[in-house]
C-alpha cells in the first residue's frame, strides 16, 4: 500500500467572518428596527435573511477553527470534516429562515398594510453597502464555505437593491402590495440560489465524490498508468470542503511498480483532480483482494 498526502493549508479568511458578523449582526439589529417602524415586510424578510446569514458565518467560521486541530488517535484527518456541516448548516438554516418569511409574505398579500416608503429606501440603501462589502472580503474565492459566504452576502447586496426600487414606487404609487411581493422575490432569489450549496453539501457530508472531480477520469487516468492492467474499488470521498481522498486498487501483473510510479501517480491526482489524499493497494494477481 501506498499513501499520498497533501496538507496544504487553505486561505485564512478569519478575518474577514470576524468582519463580516460583526457588520452584518449590527445591520440586522437596525433593519429589524426600522422594518417594525416602518411596517415593511421587505426589510422584516430581508434582516431575517441577513440574521440567517450571520449564522451561517459564525458555522463557517468555528469551522475553520476546527479544520486547523491536529490529527488525534480518535480523529485521524483532524477535524476537517466540520467544514462540511458547517456548509450543510447554512444551507439548512437559510432555507428555513426563508419559509418563515414567504409565509408571512402570503398573509400580508392578503391584507396590504401602508408601509413608510423612505425608511424602506434608506434602510436597504445601507444594506447594499454592508452587504457588498462583506462580499468583497469573501471575494477571493476559496471552500464550499467561503463561496458560499460571497454567494449570500452579493444576494443580500442585490435584493437590497431591488428594495429600494419597491420603496420608491411604494413612494410614488402607493402599492403597498409591492411590499409582500417583494418578499416573495426575495425568498425565490434565496432559493435558488441556496439550491446549489444545500446539493453540494449534502453530496459530501453522504462522502459523495466531491463537485468537480469525475470519478471515470480519474478511474481512466489510472489504467492508463504504465504497468496498471486494470482498476477497481476506486473511492473518492471528500475530507473537509478542501480536501479531497481517495483509495484505489491498481492490478499490475508484471510486478510492484515501485515507490517513484506511487509517487508520481499521486502527484498526478494532486496536480490534474485536486485528489491530495491518495492511498493504491497493488495486486499482481487478478482477483487475489475482492
């Protein structure tokens, strides 16, 4: 047997969840307030989103805490695998938060209360700029959970947006049914596009094969090694958000292959499938470990 093992440390976005919880947790105070003072559901649905997403950082960032523990005898990939939960968590919660909101948003559509225009216009107003600046701190890409973190935190800047928009024709029209209607935008918005990571997050804590990488390329790529008849029992399951294994039996009928082909072949899924934990058991007989 043959393990390959890459533990290079992702980027360290500490600060910017400390940043962002802190900014989008005092925004939420405000926009609960002012979505009472001003009878608007739009701002109500839109802090309970918010207060969601607060959550949801919190999750990833304890997360990130926890993927930096060392391996422990009872622990032995350390505790990395809390990346996952913590993105399963948000998903869960955000979807929830959201069901809370359409549900009132259906029962203001049936009696519309007037709602104060201008509070609206000025609250969301701040709410894009909290909200695409915290995006932009997450904006360098990284795990489920740090995309995850950009993908709510421009959403959240974008249908703050549309909210002044309603605000202002509430302004000008008096349609206070905009209000719910907007809600109910709002909840779609965050539906679809939470639909992905609630998929994503549920494919890895299940230790499915991790988005992005093809189980048959990689199966090919190692039968086409040199010496390799055959594969079979190949696992690929993801580690954390990350990190990536597997764990693949490789028949070589011409004898051991040697230590420089192990390596390689796992430099290999390093390099091409992002594959940083990779463990071969050689057969030289077929069918000698089923």
């Amino acid at each position: 047997m043959f393990g390959g093992h890459s533990h290079a440390p992702p980027t360290d976005f500490g600060r910017a969840f400390v940043v962002g919880i802190v900014l989008n947790l005092g925004f939420v105070v405000v926009e609960a307030i002012y979505g009472v003072l001003a009878n608007s559901v739009a701002l109500l649905a839109d802090a309970g989103h918010n207060l969601s997403d607060v959550a949801g950082l919190a999750a990833a960032w304890g997360a990130t805490m926890l993927a930096k523990r060392a391996a422990s005898a009872r622990f032995t990939y350390g505790m990395r695998g809390s990346s996952i939960l913590a993105a399963l968590f948000n998903a869960v919660l955000l979807l929830v938060a959201i069901g809370a909101v359409a549900w009132e948003s259906v029962q203001r559509l049936a009696d519309p209360q007037p709602v104060a225009g201008l509070t609206v216009i000025a609250v969301a107003a701040a709410g894009i700029v909290v909200n695409g600046f915290t995006a932009w701190l997450f904006s360098r890409g990284g795990d489920l959970n740090v995309r995850a973190a950009f993908a709510h935190m421009l959403s959240d800047a974008v249908v703050s947006a549309g909210v002044v928009v309603a605000g202002f024709v509430m302004l000008r029209t008096g349609w206070t049914w905009l209000d719910p209607v907007v809600s109910l935008v709002i909840a779609a918005i965050i539906v679809a596009g939470t639909w992905g990571l609630l998929r994503d997050a549920v494919t890895m804590a299940l230790q499915g094969v991790p988005p992005g990488v093809e189980l048959d390329a990689v199966t090919a790529r190692l039968a086409a090694l040199p010496g390799v008849a055959q594969t079979h029992h190949v696992h690929i399951w993801p580690v954390s958000t990350t990190e990536t294994a597997l764990t693949a039996h490789l028949l070589c009928p011409a004898g051991h292959p040697g230590d420089a082909f192990l390596c390689a072949a796992a430099d290999m899924l390093e390099h091409d499938f992002g594959i940083g934990h990779a463990t071969f058991q050689i057969e030289l007989v077929a069918g000698s470990c089923t």
